[in-house]
C-alpha cells in the first residue's frame, strides 16, 4: 500500500501554445533555407550518409551540416535514412 496518496483528485494544467508562436518559427526555417547555399547542405548531408553508413564517427560531419544551416530535422532524417527508427519488440 502506497501511504503517500492523497484522497484529494489533482488536476494537471495543460500547457497550451500560441499557434502565432507555431507560425513565425515555420517562416524562421523558411527563411534559414532559401537563404542557405544549397549545395553545400546538400553536400555535407550527402557526407553525413556516407559517415554513417560506415564505421565512422559522425560527430564532425553533423558539425559540418549545422555550419551549413542543415536543420535539425535534416540531420535526423539523415541518419533515419541510413540507422532506420526504433520500434520495441512486441510480446505477443
């Protein structure tokens, strides 16, 4: 037996957010890749791939993305791409 529950129900606030905040970080990324040159993201995700796909430590070339204005998605479907997404064994 838990001594510690109270009798009294808690309710729990919900953390709601300004969907203008949602927009404005939507025109940022936008912004960020048409400025960006495009091959050169391009290339160091191309790198990236290659790094993973093999032996080596991809710390330098997620370094070399983000130098590029590769954004973080970029860099996480990257590494989807070659590692694959985790799913848990099922029991049944």
């Amino acid at each position: 037996m838990n001594e510690f529950v109270s009798g009294a129900e808690r309710r729990l606030e919900t953390l709601r957010v300004d969907p203008e905040i949602g927009r404005r970080q939507v025109e940022r990324v936008q912004r960020l890749r048409a400025g960006r040159d495009h091959e050169a993201a391009a290339g160091t995700i191309r790198g990236l791939k290659v790094a993973a796909s093999g032996r080596d430590n991809v710390m330098l070339p997620i370094l070399e993305c983000v130098r590029a204005y590769c954004t973080l998605g970029e860099i996480c479907g990257a590494l989807r791409e070659v590692f694959g997404e985790y799913e848990p064994a099922t029991l049944f």
